[in-house]
C-alpha cells in the first residue's frame, strides 16, 4: 500500500483545510466580497424603509391622539347641552303657563 492513503493525517493537511474552506462556503460561513456588500446595501434599504415605516406610524399616532382629543371635547360639549336642556325642561316659560 502507498503510504500517503494509508496515512490519514497527511490526508486530512492535504486536503482538509480545502474541504473545510468548501464546507464553511457551502453553508455561507464564508462569502465573497460582491456578496457581502450586496448584503450590506440590502441592509441598508431595509433600514431605511423601517424608518420610513416608523415615522408614518409617528404621524398616524398623532392624528390619532388628535381625534381621541376632539372626541372627549364633543362628548364634554354633549353632557352640557344634555344638562342644559333637562334644566331648563323643569322650567316653564311664561307664555307656556297652564
């Protein structure tokens, strides 16, 4: 028998650290350059439209809270006029005398 196949520690510095470049590459331990920026900028689109998406929900809060306002105002405004009515319905007007 040859002793290089017999050996598998001469095997494995001869052809292990290729296979173990090949292993981390296929299981995208390792990548290129052009895929590593190309990740990069899709971060960056990503981020971007995040914060687009987190300032539109700024503003919907906002409008939001702006409505709730208006809401409690014209609620408040509907319990005085519903007051003033029933105080004034326990009141008769001079020309309405029975």
């Amino acid at each position: 028998m040859d002793q290089q196949q017999a050996d598998p520690l001469s095997y494995l510095l001869n052809f292990g650290v290729l296979g173990l470049l090949l292993v981390l590459w296929l299981t995208g331990r390792i990548v290129s350059k052009s895929e590593h920026d190309r990740a990069i900028g899709e971060g960056e689109q990503w981020k971007q439209r995040f914060e687009q998406e987190a300032a539109a929900h700024n503003v919907t809060r906002q409008a939001l809270g702006q409505e709730r306002e208006r809401g409690d105002s014209s609620i408040e405004a509907a319990r005085m006029g519903t007051a003033l009515l029933s105080a004034l319905s326990h009141h008769q007007l001079p020309g309405n005398a029975p």
